[in-house]
C-alpha cells in the first residue's frame, strides 16, 4: 500500500523556484493610493488629463492648472497688450471717439442718391461742421447732456458718442471747466452733392485736436455719419 505525501500549501511570501523572495511591508507602511505623495508634474512622459479615473496600482496625475493656461506675452517681445492700455504718462483719455455708419443700412434705400443735387431750401453744411464739433467735445466733457447730439448724428454714431461720455462721466466726472471750446480750422470737401467730408482742429480747453467727419443730407437734414477725434 503506497503511502502519498501530504503537500503543505506554500506559504504567500515564500518564493518558488527562480522567483526571488519579496518581503511584504509592514502594516503601518502601508499606504493606499490616496494617501500616497503626488508625482511630481515634472515627469518624463505625457501627463494625462485630469478627471480620468485611477486605474490598478497606478495613480493618475493630471496637468496642474497653471500649465492648462499659455502665459500671457511679454510686453519685451514686441506683442502689443490688449486694449484700451493706460499707463501714468498716458492716461484714458476721455475725448478719444471714433463711431461711423455701416456702409449701407435699411432705410438708405428709401433715400435719394448722394449725388442727387440738393433742394433748394437745404442749409448749408459746411457752416455747421465747427457748431457740430464743439457740441460732440462738451458731451464728452460732460459740460452738456447727450441728448444735445441726438439731431445732428445718425444713430449709429449717437450711440457710441452718448456711451463714452457716460462712461468718461462715471469713471472722472465732469471735466473742470476751463473755457470755452473753439475751432482753430476746418478744411472741408464735398466729393457728391449730398456728402461733406471734413477735417478740423478744435482746442478743447487743456490741449489742440484733431477731429474728422462725414456727413450727408439724410430726410431733410444733415448728419453725421461717420465721427473721429484725437
């Protein structure tokens, strides 16, 4: 009668043949992956995105904030900075518009053509190119109320010239007053019988301007389509 030989079960940190022997760290050094010290963001390959999950024996590190983000350009690289940019040797300046028409909107289509000859009762626009420019420069200053401008620019540059004089209102007040605006000269020219184009010089009571315009006969009145001042 052959006897067989019991085999004990190998115990789990005894190392078989060719597997070398792995000792089991104690239970208080035994950290789970919670708890485990971050990798640091410096690693060799790829880092995933954040969000993934954490697979089996690996911890997912995803990409700090900070690199999610280019950094903003220097300004010593030659990229020009957002704007408007104010710095203390070029403060905002409240007086800088520019505001234009669109080249052509709805209601142009029911108005004759610029360059129909203008009827006989129509004033006439260059004589009050300097009273316009004037008005739009106390607006700004905050000397008149907006609503001063209302019959003399389209409503397209209304908008824009009623907004920055709220705006300048809110950021610096009324502008201290000093005396009254004044135009300097006005260079005009009409290339169609319903158009005025026009430059003119306007010193507003602290320094000289440059001021541009367009402006056409509109149902029966001049406006200002187009507006700039520097």
């Amino acid at each position: 009668m052959s006897t067989l030989a019991t085999k004990s079960p190998r115990p789990a940190n005894t190392p078989g043949r060719g597997t070398p022997a792995v000792s089991e760290p104690p239970e208080a050094t035994k950290l789970s992956i919670s708890e485990r010290a971050p990798v640091s963001a410096k690693s060799t390959g790829p880092a995933e995105p954040t969000g993934q999950k954490e697979r089996a024996g690996q911890i997912v590190v995803g990409r700090p904030p900070s690199q999610l983000l280019a950094p903003s350009p220097a300004p010593e690289e030659g990229i020009p900075r957002s704007f408007p940019h104010t710095t203390p040797e070029r403060p905002w300046d409240r007086l800088s518009v520019a505001a234009r028409k669109p080249a052509k909107t709805a209601w142009d289509e029911e108005a004759p053509r610029l360059d129909a000859e203008l009827p006989p009762d129509a004033p006439k626009g260059t004589s009050l190119i300097g009273s316009i420019v004037i008005l739009v420069v106390e607006v700004l200053l905050g000397h008149r109320p907006a609503t001063a401008l209302r019959h003399w620019l389209a409503p397209e540059v209304y908008g824009p010239v009623a907004r920055r004089a709220g705006l300048a209102i809110r950021i610096k007040g009324r502008a201290p007053w000093t005396c009254r605006p004044r135009i300097l000269k006005v260079l005009a020219n009409k290339p169609l019988a319903r158009v005025i184009e026009a430059a003119a010089a306007v010193y507003d009571g602290q320094r000289v301007r440059a001021a541009c315009l367009r402006m056409e006969f509109l149902r029966g009145r001049w406006k200002v389509v187009a507006l700039e001042i520097a």
